[in-house]
C-alpha cells in the first residue's frame, strides 16, 4: 500500500464514523438548511488576513464505490502564507497544509511532507478528491469569479453561481452580518465522479 493510499484510508477511518451524506439528512443543527430572509446585504470584502473554523462533509467515489467523510477544519490565512489544519471528528489533527505563492505543502503524522505547486492539485494527490483551496479563500467569505470571468459578491437572492474551473456553488444560509454559513459545492471530476463538498462556517475572525 502507497503512503496516499495508506492516508486516504485513515482519512476514511477517521471520518466516516460521522460521515454525512449530502444527498439526504444531514446532522446540521435545525436551520442551516435554510438562508436566513431577513439577510439582505452583501457579504463583507473578502480579507486576506483572517481566521476561519468550521465543519467539513464530502462525498465522491473511487474504484470501491461511492464514499463520503466529514471531520472539521481551521484556516488561518495571512498574506504571506495560509495554515489549514484537517481534523477528524474527534479533533485529531489529520493533516496540516501550508500554501505559499507558488508553492503548497502538505504535513502528516508520522509521513514525509508532500509538496506541489498547486494546493488544488496536492489534495487531488493526497486526498483522492478535490478540495479546492484556491478558491475556498473568497469563496467562504462570499465572493469570487464566475465561469465567464466576473467578480461577485453572494447575496441570499443571488446565492448561486459556477466557477471558471467547473465548481458549482450555492450559499445556503448566512451569518447575522451577511458572511456566508453554508457552502454547498458540486463539480463533475474524471478522477473522483461527482464530488459534493458542503462547508459549515462556526467562526469567521477577520483580523
């Protein structure tokens, strides 16, 4: 067994004790499936200098069928760099992941770090699906570029949107100040199916 393989299947282990499949019910706390009405602003500028924490579910499928995980995560984001740590459900640290310009690195207990250029590409590598940290820094502050190269900024009557690299996007629910709570992310890949990712924010510290 490969050292991905050997992550990927610890990444399993770890997750699907409380892994929440997209498609149904979810374990979410009552009203986040749900955009709050009474939101009616745009979502704050994307900072480069903040702090997030949050909930992560995912499915997709592999060689053995269809798979789903969820576990949480911590992104502290700077300009010079951004630290992101993947936790299982128990809090364990699975995996740390440090992005510089140019340059994505990925930390595992007990493993050699992984490198590649591109973070896109290294969670393709090492998770077996993609997670898209390119984007995920506007995306999860509410704002980005659509597929036809335009700048938005989401609002609960303007809440979905596709990506340039294929991510569908749809924000279901909103903090009291208009950042965005729930995530929902879909995209067709060649090495992963039909991969749903939905991303619960419990705090958002812009610095």
């Amino acid at each position: 067994m490969t050292a991905t393989s050997s992550f990927q299947t610890l990444l399993a282990s770890a997750w699907v004790a409380t892994a929440i499949a997209l498609g149904g019910c979810t374990a979410l706390p009552a009203g986040e499936n749900r955009a709050n009405s009474q939101t009616t602003s745009i979502a704050p500028a994307a900072a480069t200098t903040i702090d997030l924490a949050g909930r992560l579910s995912v499915s997709w499928s592999d060689a053995s069928g269809p798979q789903n995980m969820s576990g949480s995560f911590e992104w502290r984001q700077r300009p010079e760099a951004t630290d992101i740590a993947l936790l299982s459900p128990l809090g364990q640290t699975l995996a740390e992941l440090i992005l510089r310009p140019g340059q994505a690195q990925m930390n595992r207990p007990g493993q050699t770090p992984h490198l590649a250029a591109d973070a896109d590409q290294l969670t393709l590598e090492t998770l077996g699906w993609p997670l898209p940290l390119n984007g995920f820094s506007d995306w999860l502050q509410g704002h980005g570029t659509d597929r036809d190269g335009n700048l938005f900024a989401a609002t609960p009557s303007r809440a979905r949107f596709q990506t340039r690299d294929g991510w569908q996007l749809e924000y279901a629910s909103w903090q009291p100040d208009g950042r965005p709570r729930r995530l929902d992310l879909a995209r067709q890949t060649a090495e992963a199916g039909f991969v749903r990712i939905r991303v619960v924010l419990d705090s958002v510290v812009p610095q």
